[in-house]
C-alpha cells in the first residue's frame, strides 16, 4: 500500500502484487464492472487470501486503487507572495489543470463510485484525499501568520472554496478544465475568493 499505510508484521509488501492488483481493480472501474474478490483474483492472479491480507475489506482496495496513479499537488515555495504560490500550484507545471494524475473518463468513474457509496467516500476522504490538501493548506497558513490574509480565516473552509471551483465545472457544468473559457472562470472565480481571504 502507500507510505501513507504502513503494513503491520508479517511479511514484507509484496509490490508487484499491489500493482497487479491495482491493475485489475482500475481495468473493472474503467469497465464499470462491480469490483467482487473474485473477479479480482481471476484478473490480478492473485488469491483471495493475499488480497485480504493486504486490504482488511473491498473498500479500503478500492479507495487504494483510486489514488495508486495519481499525483499529489506539488511542493510550494512559501517565501514568495502567497497568491502566486497558490496560484502557481494550480495553473503552473504540475500543478492541478496540467497533471490530475488520471484521466477524464476515470475521473468521473470516481466521482461515481464515491457518490455510490459512502463507506467509500469517507475512506477514500481519510486516507487519500485529506492528505493531498495539505501543500495549498499551508501556504494559507503561513499567509495568515505573515499577516498578508485575515487572521480569523478558516483554512479548510477556503481550501473547499478554492476546490470546489473547480468540482463544479466538472461536475455541475459539464465542463473540461482544460478549456481556455473554463480556466478564466476558473481564474474569476478565484480572484472573488481571494479577495474575501485578504487582509
């Protein structure tokens, strides 16, 4: 699994089965077929046994193998401005409308499994998700000590603001985010936020 899981005592990971197994559980979302133990043993080769030693049940696999491809945002410079940090992080290289990490069609497999299924959600929320917020989250946070954003910002609730931008042009709109019209409403919506974060 990820760094993010350490394995507990027993043998060492066997990477290689984690992969396959991954293989097989995103080759069933991209298909849209149910992910059962035993369409992933027939595909993976992997026994029943092994999976469950790995994963305690479907969800925690699933929720893994969500995030197995993806990229996290990248690392930020927090000694330049903090709006072009935040900004940088993205628009710039690597930052989130140039490397997602996935493609579309599997993007929307996501946010349809998620949506389908709670348990998955929140897994998939703790143990993925929550964690890659924490680059954008911290530059916040060095802008509310360096006084540049209001001192009484809640962090999380404008990180939610800044994403859920971009959520909804997916989403709600339909839209791709790579579309030029798309990033300038992006980018206009972000500049309302921003304002309502200054000092």
């Amino acid at each position: 699994m990820t760094p993010d899981h350490p394995h507990g005592p027993g043998r060492p990971r066997d990477e290689n089965i984690d992969g396959r197994v991954f293989a097989a559980t995103l080759s069933l979302i991209d298909a849209e077929e149910e992910v059962t133990a035993s369409r992933l043993v027939e595909r993976s080769g992997v026994s029943r046994a092994a999976l469950y030693r790995r994963w305690p049940s479907l969800t925690t696999l699933i929720a893994a193998a969500l995030d197995a491809e993806r990229s996290g945002f990248p690392e930020i410079d927090l000694d330049g401005d903090i709006r072009s940090a935040v900004f940088g992080s993205i628009f710039g290289d690597g930052g989130i409308v140039a490397a997602t990490g996935y493609s579309e069609v599997r993007f929307r497999h996501r946010i349809r499994l998620v949506m389908a299924d709670r348990a998955l959600q929140k897994e998939y929320w703790e143990s993925y998700v929550s964690r890659r917020r924490a680059p954008i989250e911290e530059v916040l946070r060095a802008g509310v000590e360096r006084g540049t954003l209001r001192d009484d910002l809640d962090v999380e609730a404008c990180f939610d603001a800044i994403i859920g931008v971009f959520y909804y042009q997916f989403v709600a709109r339909g839209d791709r985010i790579d579309d030029p019209a798309t990033q300038q409403r992006v980018r206009s919506a972000l500049d309302v936020v921003w304002r309502g974060m200054v000092a």
